[in-house]
C-alpha cells in the first residue's frame, strides 16, 4: 500500500556536505515537495531524518535467497575448487540446514530490507533434486514482506537444463507457480550446448512473455560469444530491456576492441548487466558501461551460503566493495558506485522514477555520515528505511 509521510531533516542527494537540510513530504507513495519547514498535511505522521543523507533505495539486483543462512551458525566451507564442485556442494547439505528455505529466505529478506534495500531480484534455484521447494520458499519470504519491497523471482536452472532430463519442463512449472523471469547459467561452459541451452530460455520467455536473466561466468572469447549470442535472440524476439546477463566477466577478459563491440550490442539491445563486486575477478569496465548508456545493477549474490562465507544482506556495504574492488577514490566515482546500487539496480529490475526529486516513487533511505562518501565510508546503521511512503524500518530494524 502506498503512504503519506514527511521525513524532516534530511540532505537529499546528489547535494554536497555543504547542503542544508530539507524536509520532504510524500503523498500517495511519491516524493511531493522538498524545501525548507514543509507544513504536514492534517493526519500525515512525521519522521525524524536527524540530519542524514536521503538517497534513492537501495537495489540487490543479484540475490540468492533459497540458499542462505544468515542468522544459523555458522558451517565451515566445505566446497572443492570450480563451478560443478561449488553447485554439488550446494546440492550435498543445503537440505541439512536448521530451517527451511521459506524461514532462511524471509530472514535474509528482512535483513536486507533493514540495511536499505527496497528492491530486490532473487535467483531460485529449479532443479531435478529440490523441485519447486527452493522456488516455494523464496515466493513465501517475498509474501512475507509484500508490504516493505518489491521482490521479483528468477526460477534458476543453477545444476543447467540439458544435463538432467526433466529440467526445462520444472522450469516452465516455475514459472506458472509465480517465478518472474526465466534464468540460465552458463550455456556453453557448463551446458556444453549454448544453442539448444538459449532455447529453452527464450523459448520459455517468448512463450509466457516473461524477462530473462542469464549468469554468465564464461569469461574470454568463450563468454564473449555468448553475450553476442544472447543479444542476437533478444534481436529476434523483440526482447529490448527484458533481458539481464549477470556476472558477464567476458567483459573485463577480452581486448578492449572486442569490449566496445560487445558494450555497443548490450546499448543496441538495451541489455542489463548485473555485477556482485567479486573478490578474485577483474572488476567490470563500470565507467564505459555507464557513459554508454548500459543499465548496470549491483547485488549481494549468495549470503553466508555453501558457496562462500561472505554477505550480510547489506547492500550499503557491497556498494563499498564496489568502489573499493574498482580502486575509486574520488567522490564522484563513489558516488556512481551508489547510484549503480540504487538507480541503476531498480533499471535493471523495470523501475521508473527512482530517485529523490519531487515525482519519484519514494522509496528512499537516510544515511547517517557528512557526505555520500562518508555514509559509504562509515556504513552505520540506517536511519529510516521508506518503501512506497511508508516507514519499514528505523536504525537497522524492521517496523510493521
């Protein structure tokens, strides 16, 4: 449901230190004035902003919520070297976890939404072993939290379609049980078959007239064969700004002439990327994917999983390990860190008008800190989280 509020106090970006502070009022789930001593309309409540940094929400465009376990204790990582290993890890021990998937994704949710986050697109993984009961659970922990952000679902084919007969039909299952978007995972490298792979995909898209959403860790020319690929079908089935590839490594592993063709066919298709700011791969090209008009998304990707220990659910903090793994120091280069985190997930993801102008939905956050880069210097805990004009959480808590 959409809100009233007035949030007093607040420094709305994209303004300096130097900034006064505002009040913004918003009516029917929409940013409606921002200026000084803002009067609230008769029954309208009012929050206290304490002087912090207003930003557009925050976006984990790149989730896996069926996989977490935040807030159980913790297991050491017991997985072997490489993708297959990392996926027959998964597949060995996540039915021995303490709760199940509908408890651990609506926990990590919530999390996620306290840190800031009022946008988020999950992955669910779909396969012969689990079924639909990752993807059941992950819909659940979206129910959950119906009321504090929106949630889309990717049904994820993470063990591939063609290895194991029977995939592509729970796919399809998926998506008539709610899942939003058809994903896929490596096509040549792991699929052995990107051809027959792309298929099913987009087949299955075109059919139900749903969005796409490939991981595509094939780094090289291997990798990027398959955006051009990718691009080529979006081409064909008139998929423009429906289609995401996550990851895309390709393009920080091929010459920079092979780069530029393949950004110009992402701008040309108006396909997304998605990156998770990774720690043992060469950051994206973030500043030429921007000038040339690519949406790019930011996401905390697995949390505390059988993939890997790291993720908190906080997407304030992966955008630091976005500018701090793309070796940014100036302020303007943060500050497009932030944005890829906020504006350019929601992009990603369908969203229009996010922001902190009058008109824009308000979905926002205040931030405690002098400036934007020291809110994302310092991380502290969120002052106010606003989803839709309402009030979902206050200093690092869920409320409602």
């Amino acid at each position: 449901m959409t809100g009233d509020l007035l949030i007093r106090s607040v420094r709305p970006w994209p303004d300096g230190r130097e900034a006064a502070e505002v009040d913004v009022l918003c009516l029917a789930g929409h940013v409606s004035a921002v200026g000084v001593g803002l009067e609230a309309p008769r029954g309208v409540p009012e929050v206290d902003g304490a002087g912090g940094v207003l930003l557009p929400s925050f976006t984990d465009a790149h989730a896996h919520l069926d996989s977490t376990r935040l807030g159980l204790p913790f297991r050491p990582h017991s997985a072997g070297v490489g993708l297959a290993e990392l996926i027959d890890n998964d597949r060995r021990n996540w039915r021995s976890a303490e709760q199940d998937v509908a408890t651990r994704a609506t926990y990590a949710l919530g999390r996620t939404i306290a840190a800031g986050a009022t946008f988020v697109r999950s992955h669910a993984q779909v396969d012969v072993d689990s079924g639909l009961e990752r993807l059941e659970g992950v819909l659940a922990a979206r129910e959950a939290h119906a009321s504090r952000a929106s949630v889309q679902v990717v049904a994820f084919p993470q063990c591939g379609i063609l290895r194991e007969k029977g995939t592509a039909e729970l796919l399809e299952a998926a998506l008539l049980a709610g899942a939003d978007l058809i994903g896929g995972l490596d096509p040549a490298g792991y699929d052995r078959d990107p051809v027959k792979h792309l298929d099913v995909v987009f087949g299955l898209a075109d059919k139900h007239q749903r969005g796409v959403d490939v991981h595509l860790h094939d780094a090289g020319s291997l990798g990027a064969f398959q955006v051009e690929l990718i691009c080529e079908r979006v081409a064909a089935l008139d998929m423009r700004g429906d289609v995401t590839i996550s990851h895309c490594f390709a393009l920080s592993t091929v010459e920079e002439d092979r780069r530029r063709r393949l950004v110009d066919m992402l701008v040309e298709n108006d396909v997304a990327v998605t990156t998770v700011a990774p720690g043992v791969r060469e950051p994206l090209p973030l500043r030429q994917l921007r000038w040339e008009g690519v949406r790019l998304g930011l996401g905390q990707d697995g949390m505390r999983d059988y993939w890997s220990p790291y993720g908190n659910g906080d997407m304030l903090e992966r955008t630091w390990q976005l500018a701090y793994r793309s070796g940014f120091r100036d302020d303007s280069l943060v500050e497009m860190c932030v944005d890829i985190a906020t504006r350019g997930g929601a992009s990603v993801m369908g969203e229009t008008g996010h922001g902190v102008t009058e008109g824009a939905q308000a979905d926002l956050v205040v931030v405690p800190g002098d400036s934007v880069t020291a809110a994302v210097m310092d991380r502290a805990p969120r002052t106010l989280v606003v989803h839709r004009g309402n009030v979902v959480a206050v200093g690092g808590e869920l409320v409602g």
